[in-house]
C-alpha cells in the first residue's frame, strides 16, 4: 500500500499522491501503523458518502482486469444504467492511455473482452456502443448501457 498512487482529476488540476506516508511494524506482535498521507485525509472521510460499492460475488470470477474496472465504472452509474465516456478518459481511467492507438485492437482486446466476460460472470446485462467524432473521423466516445439481471439478484 505504501507504494501505491492515486491520481486526481477535477477538470483543472491533475494530482499524483501516495496512499500512506509511514509505516511502523510491530515485530513479533503481527500488526502494523499506518500513516496516512496528509492529502489523502478529504478522500478518506468522504468514503461514507461518495462510495460506489458491490457485492464481491460480481467480481469473484472475473479473470480480466479491465472487465473488474468496467464494472467499476459502470456501478458509479447505476441509476441511469448509462456510461458515455471519451475513449482517451476510458484509456487513461485503464491506465493504458498509450496502448491500442488503433481503435480496433482496443475493442477486441479490451471491450470486447470485458463486455464478455461481465455477461457471462456477473449479473450485469450490458450493451455498449462506439461513438464517433464530429464529421464522422474517429471513434471519439463509448456508450455502455446497463442493468443487473433481476433473476441474479433473486439468487443473491
């Protein structure tokens, strides 16, 4: 955890911090104190309210990490059961932002994939599609649309 980085973006600054600052380990008592960092404190206190969460069974057999942060993002958005989200945001947000500059391996290596795997794992019902930019040049967005499968919830 002390290596760890979390990155900030609210839409003026970007910011990069570690999660913990120090670390003091008890020997022989099998614990440890943690300090945190200073800058991470606001992100802390505002788990309570600002805190997607969801039921490990969802992501208990998921094999592929971007199928993992798919779900994510998609649960941030439960209530509309919509994602749009530009395609570089998404890259950057999967931390592969300089990976698949051709939208088509992106899509079947990355989408497709996860899109897969989170129909067949999880109890999410997804469709997703690609959205291009002004005058028709280059896929610019994605939209997902969603919604838990009732009988998943049901056996749940």
């Amino acid at each position: 955890m002390k290596e760890k980085v979390i990155k900030t973006y609210d839409g003026k600054y970007q910011q990069r911090f570690r999660w913990v600052y120090g670390i003091k380990y008890h020997n022989n008592e099998g614990k440890v104190t943690l300090g945190f960092s200073p800058w991470i404190s606001p992100y802390l206190t505002m788990l309570q309210e600002h805190f997607s969460s969801y039921k490990l069974t969802q992501v208990a057999g998921l094999k592929s990490i971007y199928s993992i942060r798919l779900l994510e993002f998609l649960i941030q958005f439960k209530a509309t059961g919509k994602l749009i989200i530009g395609l570089d945001k998404l890259k950057e947000r999967l931390e592969i932002r300089d990976e698949y500059s051709r939208f088509y391996n992106f899509k079947k290596r990355v989408i497709e994939v996860a899109v897969k795997e989170l129909k067949e794992k999880s109890n999410i019902i997804i469709n997703w599609k690609a959205i291009k930019g002004l005058k028709g040049k280059g896929i610019k967005q994605l939209e997902f649309s969603f919604r838990e499968s009732e009988i998943f919830e049901k056996c749940s």
